[in-house]
C-alpha cells in the first residue's frame, strides 16, 4: 500500500517526481498555473499511481479571445512553411505531460484555457483519465508515440468554445435530465458565427491565406487526438459539447509498421453535442473498432471513415438527431452527411453498421466509395423530405454513370458521387427502414442494388425531439434482418437474429447488446477493484 499525500501549487512539482507504485497524491485547492510534467513514473496493475484533486483548477485560464491571434500566428507560420496550418506540431505544449509513464490514475481534476493542450500523452501504457472537467483548449487529450497504448478515457466533459451553453448540457447529461430545453439555449459561436473555413480551411482549397485577425485555427482540433499511438484505446461515457472534433486518430507510421498502430479501439456511451466537424474519425489505417450506444446531437459529420485501408468495425446501437444548421450564412460546410468516404479504399476486414436510430436533414454519403460496408436493420427518419437536399446517397444520385468507361473516369465520377459498384465492393444495404421519397424506387431506379428488406417506410419513433435517447424508441416492432459478423480471429458470431431482434439501436428497454471487444474483456486492471471517483 503507498503513501497519502497532499500537494499545493507551490510544491507540487517537487512532490509529483516522489511518487512510486501505490501513492496517491491529492492537489489541494487552487490554481495551478505552471506545467506539470510527469516523467518515467511507474505503478503497478495492482497499486497504480493515483492523482486527484476536485478543487484544483489546472491552467493558466486564458481565454479564446487572449489566445486568437496567438494561434493564427503559429497556423500562419505552419502555411509559411508549406505545411497545413495547424497547430498539431504544438500539441506537446500540455497543461499536464506524461512522458514514459505507466500505471497512472488521473482523476477528478479541472483544466481551464489550456491552449494548445491539457494533457498529452508520450509513450505512455495503462493510463487512465477519469472524471475531468476540462474548459477551452485545442486538444483536450493528445496521445503520441508507437508504444503508447492501453489508454482509458471515462467520465470526462471537454466544453471547447464556452462562448455558448455547453457546460449547462453537460450538467443536465450528469444529473440524467432530458437536454431538450438546453438544446433551444445559447450556442457557441464556433457552432453558429464562426465559418467553417476560418478553422479548418487551407489555401490549396479556399485560395485563401490565413487570416490573423479573422481565423479561428486555435479551435482546430480534438476531445482526443491520436498521432500513430499502438491503440487499446478505450472512450466511454464522456461528453464533448461545442467542439470542432471529437476523437480524432492519426495513422502515419512506416508501411512495415502501419498495421501495429490504431488497433483495437472502443468508442461507448459518449455524447457528442455540437461537434463542428468530425465526431468521431480514424485517418489512414485502423481496424477492430467498436462504436456503441453513443448520443450524437447535430454534428456535421457523425463518421469520417476516410482511411486507405481498414477492417472490422462495429458500429451499433448509437442514436442521433441532425436538426440544426451551424454556421453563418455564407457557409458552406454546413449539411454534412452521416459518412464520409475516402477516394479509394482497401479493406482487410468487413465493417458493419448496424441497429443504430437517426433523425437526419442531410444524406447518408454524398460520393466516393468504401470496401465492406454491411449496413443492416438502422432506423432512419428525417427531419426534412426534399428529395432534392436530403436524398440518402446525394442530390445527384440519379446521374448517368459512366461504369463502362475505364478506372480514371470512374474514380473521377464518383468523386462527386457515391459509388454504384456495390458487388464489387462488397456494400450492402438491407433490412433498414429509412422514410425518405427516394426509398426504395427512385435509389434502386438509379442502380444502387439495395436489398429487398429496405423499407421507405417510417420508423415511427416515439419522439422524434433531440437529445431524448428513449424518444427514439419505435411504436412499433419491426422485423430486422439476421446479421452474422466476422471476428479478427476468423471466427463469426450472430449479432441479430430475426426472431429475437428488431430494426433500431432499441431492443424493448435496452440498447442492442454484443458481445465485448476481447481486448476489452480481457483489459488489464479491470480484474482489480478500482478506486472509486467521489
């Protein structure tokens, strides 16, 4: 058993390179302005180190406003250099910095206007971050390095712009209130003034320069944003609220090496509110993902699947609602879609979206193409039924093809449209019912070969209103269709069966249950018993 101790912002730093396997370290109240870094710490799976403290404020406490310029400047010299304008490579500028660590608890603190970064992870195992308030901020939580790995999130709230009234829903969500009333309240301004391309745009594109005075580029980035990390990365119930990304992983390692990184990775229970681009994205390579019972509330893109390679993803039983338009007027990133595709695509493994419940005004995927992707028995509604906005694949979904013509022309249509080469790929659409005009005759007219089980009809949901997760449960059942998954191992498991399962992320009372992740259920440290937050 190791040592109780305590820690002012005077001393904390001589107290925190003290700590062995077993201590806890309590940070009494205050404000700590200064970096803490963490360095070649160790515990152990039975006696982690444990740091907590639910009075103290980490951070300096700058604001967006004192920090604007400041990150346009650095995007700016980024773009100098002929790189993104960003500022990913700033990232390592964290609040609080674990570098070479193991078995470490982090609980039950809050960071304030920690910009770029209020924790960042560097080569890193058995790490768990639990039950932090964290306030602006570019990244919430950066993780680095090929050997970090073995990574819990759980508990967190993450409000990036706090211009609006992102901490008031998460405080609803907390004490298990319907958001419905906090919903109609204020949103930030990243959500509803600030365009698109002032964050995120880059020159290539836009023909413009960053702007010192205008952009907004210090909004630029992620809840947790993962650069080539080994995976075992586990994110649940966590609520991420007026913020550009969500969970964001990047995989850019050697071709020898690609496949050891972005592994085995579950997305469970989060609520992502307000989210101005990518809820949840893995870039490049990445397989066995599981993405499950998460609340999705009017984010542009829920899925940005545009990887080079992938395989054996699931994602099931997650509800969302797509109601209102963000941006400024002139924007023009503000319909989104459900999934966003790369140009091309290899899969090593299928990917299945199934039983999950939408509320959409935007389509489902407007173009280019994905490899293995089985999307089975969703419930789909929509706010809107303008064939010509909302249609599920594109407004231009009834173009002519050119799928006689050679590879190039084909690429080059579908990089305004979403592929038709269903067999080819291996996509398929069967057993969902999504009440749109264009289902199933006019999308099956104009070649999308989608299954006989595919309804148009409603899914008639209770409530259709956002944010209130039984509301979309169906009035009445609807049949689903079997569904049998592929595991990486090589074995297959039955995920639906038709006589005991319906359409819709609702079985009666309950979510939709599969069996877990191995790399979850045989997690480790899950065998001991954890040290509750209070």
């Amino acid at each position: 058993m190791g040592r109780m101790r305590s820690a002012r912002p005077d001393n904390v730093h001589r107290r925190i390179g003290r700590l062995t396997a077993g201590d806890r370290l309590d940070l009494t109240e205050g404000q700590y302005e200064k970096p803490i870094i963490l360095s070649a710490l160790a515990g152990t799976e039975s006696e982690p180190i444990v740091i907590r403290g639910p009075d103290a404020i980490l951070g300096p406490r700058v604001s967006f406003e004192e920090y604007k310029e400041t990150g346009n400047m650095l995007a700016a010299a980024q773009e100098a250099g002929g790189r993104f304008p960003g500022l990913y490579y700033l990232a390592d500028n964290g609040m609080l910095v674990l570098k070479n660590c193991q078995w470490i608890t982090i609980e039950k603190l809050h960071f304030e206007g920690c910009w770029p970064t209020a924790i960042y992870l560097e080569n890193c195992q058995h790490i768990t971050l639990r039950g932090l308030r964290i306030s602006g901020g570019t990244f919430a939580i950066g993780a680095t390095g090929t050997n970090t790995r073995h990574i819990l999130v759980e508990g967190c709230d993450w409000v990036q712009d706090i211009s609006g009234n992102g901490w008031e829903i998460c405080d609803a969500i907390r004490a298990k209130r319907p958001i419905d009333r906090e919903l109609e309240g204020t949103p930030s301004k990243l959500w509803q003034e600030i365009d698109w391309i002032q964050v995120h745009g880059e020159r290539r594109d836009t023909g413009k320069s960053v702007s010192i005075e205008k952009d907004a580029r210090a909004y630029d980035g992620d809840f947790f944003r993962a650069w080539s990390i080994a995976g075992y990365v586990v994110i649940k119930n966590n609520i991420i609220v007026d913020a550009f990304n969500g969970i964001h992983f990047f995989n850019q390692v050697a071709e020898s090496i690609v496949d050891s990184c972005s592994r085995n990775v579950l997305v469970e229970g989060n609520w992502f509110i307000r989210i101005r681009d990518n809820a949840i994205e893995p870039e490049h390579f990445a397989w066995n993902w599981t993405i499950r019972h998460n609340m999705i509330v009017d984010c542009y893109v829920p899925f940005s699947l545009e990887m080079a390679r992938s395989g054996y993803f699931y994602i099931y039983g997650n509800l969302g609602w797509n109601l209102r338009k963000p941006g400024p007027e002139e924007d023009t990133h503000t319909r989104g879609q459900l999934f966003k595709f790369p140009t091309d695509h290899v899969a090593d493994g299928p990917h299945y979206v199934f039983n999950n419940s939408w509320v959409l005004r935007a389509p489902m995927a407007k173009k280019k193409r994905f490899s293995k992707f089985v999307h089975v028995n969703n419930a789909i509604d929509y706010y809107e039924a303008d064939a010509s906005i909302t249609a599920p694949f594109g407004k231009n979904f009834n173009d002519p093809t050119p799928y006689c013509a050679n590879t190039a022309k084909t690429l080059e249509f579908e990089r305004e449209h979403f592929t038709r080469l269903w067999p080819f790929l291996g996509i398929r659409f069967d057993g969902d019912v999504i009440h749109h005009p264009s289902i199933p005759d006019a999308i099956r007219n104009a070649g999308y070969p989608i299954g006989k089980a595919l309804s148009g009809e409603s899914p008639t949901f209770a409530d259709r209103r956002p944010g209130l997760p039984h509301g979309l449960k169906t009035k009445n059942r609807i049949d689903a269709v079997d569904l049998i998954v592929q595991r990486p191992d090589g074995t297959t498991e039955i995920a639906v069966d038709t006589t005991h399962h319906q359409v819709g992320a609702w079985q009666g009372n309950e979510f939709i249950r599969f069996e877990d992740p191995a790399f979850w259920s045989y997690w480790p440290g899950r065998t001991h018993k954890r040290r509750e937050v209070s």
